[in-house]
C-alpha cells in the first residue's frame, strides 16, 4: 500500500473514532449536564465556525448510520 493510501485509510479511521467519542461524549453530557458547564469555562477554548461544521457533520454521519443500523435490525 503506497503511504498517500495508507494516510487516507488512517484518516478515515482517525474521523470515525472522533465521532464515536464525540458520541459518547454527547451522551455522558446528556446524563451529567452539569459538566458541560464546567468543562467549557475551565478550558477556555472556543471552536471555530470551521470546528463547529465538522463537527456538525460528524454527528449527522454518526446518526445516519445508527439508523440505518436500527433499521437493518429491526
């Protein structure tokens, strides 16, 4: 495998982990809201317009395939 090959395949793997913990994330926040607060003012750090739209499409894969998985199941 030539290594322009081997990157992308590294980086698709790279984006599919970061949805799964931004899943994940989502859903410990969804039970704990009260830590949301507190981890945005301690890092003081805001996502850029650039951030927040892969961020937003991410998600909206990440939900498209957990559908189409609970559709397949079902």
């Amino acid at each position: 495998m030539a290594g322009g090959e081997q990157r992308k395949w590294a980086l698709l793997g790279a984006r599919t982990r970061l949805e799964q913990i931004e899943a994940e994330r989502s859903k410990i926040l969804a039970a704990f809201p009260e830590l949301a607060k507190s981890t945005s003012t301690r890092s003081g750090r805001k996502l850029s317009s650039a951030a927040k739209q892969a961020l937003s499409d991410g998600m909206r894969k990440y939900w498209a395939r957990r559908k189409a998985k609970e559709k397949k199941s079902a």
